[in-house]
C-alpha cells in the first residue's frame, strides 16, 4: 500500500514536466501505460503513473488501468469510493460542461475554505499546480497506509525537504533556483539570497522570516507559488 508522503513527494516532483513535444499528447505517463509513444489525453493516465511509480499500481482505481475519467468516478460510486468532501490525497473529478461524468483528474494536495490546491497532469500541456473551487463534480478516497493524518504527512514533506542558505550547493539549490527565477547554477550564493528575501517579503507579513534561509514555511509558499 502506498504512503501518503510518498505521494505528495513523487506529485511534487513532476511539476513543470511538459508533452514531448507540445501539444502532442505523447508523455513519459503515455509510454509506461501504453508500453509505447501512444498520444492519448494523459490526466488519468498521470494519477496511474504515480501509483505505478511507487511500486503500486493497483492503489489506482482497484487494480483497473482506467484512462477515462468517467470510469475512476464509476468505479468510485460503485466502491463507496465517491464523496463530495475532500482530503489531501484524493483524487479529484472535475465536470467542465455539467454533464454529470467526469472530465478530468487530479491530485488534492491541500484543502482551504472554500477550494482546493491541487496537481494535475495534461492541464496546458504540462503538469501543474492549481488552485480549484469549480467544476467539481466530486472526490475519489484513496486508502493510504493506515495511521497517516492527510494535514501531518503534508507539513512532514516540507519538514524533510533540506534547508537551503548562502553557501549551499546541489539539486535542491538548483530546484529552487527554478521557483525564484534565480540562475539555476546550483550555487546559493548573493543573488538567489536576494531572490530569496525579495519572495520571502511578498509572501510573509513577519519580517522576522524575510531571512534569505529557505526553511519548511519558505519552501512551502515556493511550492504553492507554482501555478
């Protein structure tokens, strides 16, 4: 069964991943379902990718390969899967013309009042994070390793991402390079810090975290700021 963490991880990760090329249908998603370059629609085929990733590929939908959103939600409704409230982890279906079947899906990876953050694949093209509140027609509930709190695992993951600060170096300096708009060269040095503090100042009130050390809070509104 898989983890919760490990999901919002492995979701995480895949965010800016785009077509080969654009607009063509054809992913990395596309070629591990289908077993070769198919162009096909890909949201669903993107939640099926993360559970086959992490070494469970019949989390998704009970074992079916389901491509069409409109099969995970009657699937759902047929295994008391469906629900109209959501928790970070589901699925989630969307409606766009009001038709009552499911047109697209993606992954709830937090929950506000009165809308959702989610990733979804095949929206522009790419994968992308998005903040939600219409067309939705509902929520898949996915049964994750028992004892894992949705909100606990979430601030876990930001938790155990590295901190970063002027001097470090790596992929992680380079990743969030990428979020800031800094040179990604993998070196924090004094423009990502000054990048870093110019972000940390949109993004809190406190002038006490306008500190240029990326911690749990700071990578977590980098992260959210990805849309």
């Amino acid at each position: 069964m898989i983890r919760l963490k490990d999901m919002l991880e492995l979701a995480y990760s895949q965010i800016g991943y785009e077509e080969e090329p654009l607009g063509s249908n054809c992913t990395k998603y596309n070629r591990a379902y289908y077993g070769y370059n198919q162009p096909a629609e890909w949201c669903a085929i993107w939640c099926w990718w993360l559970c086959w990733k992490l070494g469970d590929a019949d989390f998704y939908g009970g074992g079916n390969r389901f491509a069409c959103c409109d099969d995970l939600q009657d699937w759902a409704a047929a295994h008391g899967r469906l629900t109209k409230s959501p928790h970070v982890g589901d699925w989630i279906l969307f409606d766009w013309d009001g038709s009552g079947d499911a047109d697209h899906v993606g992954l709830v990876v937090e929950v506000h009042d009165g809308y959702v953050t989610t990733i979804e694949g095949n929206t522009n093209n790419r994968v992308e994070k998005r903040e939600r509140s219409e067309c939705i027609l509902g929520y898949v509930r996915n049964q994750y390793e028992s004892g894992e709190d949705p909100q606990e695992e979430e601030e876990m993951l930001f938790n155990e991402l590295p901190e970063l600060f002027n001097g470090c170096t790596g992929a992680a300096v380079t990743s969030w390079q990428g979020i800031i708009g800094a040179d990604p060269d993998g070196i924090f040095g004094p423009e990502t810090e000054r990048k870093t503090i110019e972000h940390q100042k949109e993004w809190f009130s406190d002038s006490g975290e306008w500190d240029g050390v990326v911690g749990p809070k700071t990578w977590k509104k980098g992260l959210y700021s990805l849309t």
